[in-house]
C-alpha cells in the first residue's frame, strides 16, 4: 500500500515544484523577469569592456534626413522639441537650425562617411560626446582581426576619447537588412547590383529603438515622378549641391552599385501604413488619406 502511494506523492511534488516555478517566472511572488531588450545588432567599441549592445528606447523619434527638402521648411523649433533626434552621417546643424534643428543624440553613419568625421573629430567625439554613433559597412572595412581599415579608425577614435558612445553595426545585422530588402522587393541586393543606403539603415533601427518615428526631409517614392515637384539639393549642406532627383533616376536604374532611393521609399511607405511612423515634411499625403 506505501509503494502505491509513492507514485502519487512524486506527482503532487512534480506538480507543486512546476507551479512555484511558474510563480517564480512570472513575478507573482515578487520576482520579476528582465527583459534583455538590448540591440544585439550593434555594438559598442570601448577598450574597456566588450559586448556592449546599444540600449535606447526612446517613445518618440525625429529622424532627420539630410535632404535638401530641408532647406527653408522652418522645421528645426519642432525637430528640437522631440525626445531622441537622429541624424545621418556629418550633416551639419550649425548654421541650419531653423531648419534643421540644432540637436542630435545619434548619427547613423556609413563607412564612406567616417573620414569625414575624422577631420573634425574634437567636434564629433569630444564637444559631441553625449551623441551616440552607429556606423554600418561591409565585412572588408570593418573586419576585426587587424584588417579592417575602417574598424581601426574607429577603434584609434574610441581609445583617444574613451566617453565617445561608438557603436557598430554587426555583420549579422547587415545581412539581416539584406533579408528585409528581399523580403520587401522579391530580389537578393548583391545579385540585383543594389547598395542598401544608410537611410534604410537609419529606418531600420529607428524602428527597432522608438514606439513612433517623426520623419523630416524624405520623399515618397511618387515626388520626382510629378510634374510640378520642387527641385531641391541632393543634401541640404553642400556647396556645390546635385539635384535630388537627378541622383534618385540615376541610382534607381544602375546595373551595379547603385542606391534603390526609390524602392526604398516605397518600403518606407508601406512599413508606415502598418506602424507608428509619420513624414511630417514633405508630407506624404497618400499615407494621410489612408490615417
């Protein structure tokens, strides 16, 4: 008669240590799970310690592209007044605030882009030490093993000034955007010629850090197409600026190398219709209609 009960009594136990466990996981008994809700797709360069992801999750974002739509749209006051800007690459805010703003607490910067930084980095990574970097690459620039030209660079930059907040983007994270291309569009980049462009980067993590996204300065994927559209600069801070458009048409039809601005857009607009993102300016008023 004991052995019968010994099965049952194993059971009751089973039973009873499952359902403190579960108490445990969920925090019914005061215990409370984190979250690991770090960004493993960007890590931070800092000879001090390794495998630091980034780790903001702002709710609101203004995502500032460095399109001349910029220039003389006013939109600087309201830009300044968002919890979390992000820029792109060495655009400038000095001498454009009424436009653009004059705050940024990250850039998202591509490879190309990074020497240019370089020849002003007192004012990147030491009067702008609050402001976070994320620079993306290919593996043959920002390889690790001594090789990367573009990694040492920016490993001699994190040494010198070590408050710098210099993060990288991983190699799995790139493919990762890969995937989202082709995911999007039907076609694999590398085989298509395409070069993703570091605003599908910028949108990208701003998705992945922000509850809602403000975005100034882009254009639909329809606005060059128009007749009557307004003909603005390539960047908004160059001296000697190409036409927007002119740049767009030309990437858009490259065999080989070339930035998809306008299959992208068109990816833009249809993650909008289905999350937290707005174009405030110019405002893409097919997406109004569909609010």
């Amino acid at each position: 008669m004991k052995f019968q009960k010994f099965p049952c009594i194993c059971a009751i136990i089973t039973t009873a240590l499952s359902v403190i466990w579960y108490i445990h996981i969920t925090g019914l008994i005061g215990v409370h799970v984190t979250l690991d809700k770090r960004l493993h797709g960007y890590i931070r360069i800092t000879p001090v310690q390794m495998n630091q992801y980034l780790d903001i999750h702002p709710k609101e974002c203004a995502l500032v592209s460095s399109s001349g739509q910029m220039l003389k749209s006013s939109m600087g006051k309201e830009i300044d007044q968002a919890e979390f800007v992000i820029r792109m690459n060495n655009a400038p805010t000095v001498g454009y605030e009424q436009d653009v703003g004059s705050r940024t607490n990250l850039r998202v910067v591509s490879h190309t882009s990074v020497p240019l930084l370089l020849k002003k980095e007192k004012y990147y990574f030491q009067q702008s030490a609050s402001t976070v970097y994320v620079v993306w690459g290919p593996e043959k620039n920002m390889r690790q093993d001594g090789k990367g030209r573009i990694f040492n660079a920016l490993w001699r930059v994190a040494t010198k000034y070590p408050n710098v907040k210099l993060y990288v983007m991983t190699r799995q994270k790139i493919q990762y955007c890969d995937s989202i291309f082709q995911k999007e569009t039907g076609k694999n980049r590398m085989r298509s010629g395409a070069f993703l462009s570091t605003g599908f980067f910028t949108m990208v993590l701003a998705m992945e850090m922000c509850d809602s996204i403000q975005v100034y300065g882009m254009i639909d994927d329809n606005y060059c197409s128009k007749a009557n559209h307004t003909v603005a600069p390539y960047h908004y801070y160059e001296k000697y600026p190409a036409n927007e458009c002119s740049i767009y048409r030309v990437h858009e039809r490259a065999h080989r190398g070339g930035h998809r601005y306008i299959t992208e857009k068109t990816i833009y607009g249809r993650w909008a219709s289905q999350r937290k993102i707005r174009f405030k300016h110019p405002a893409w008023t097919e997406l109004e209609k569909l609010e």
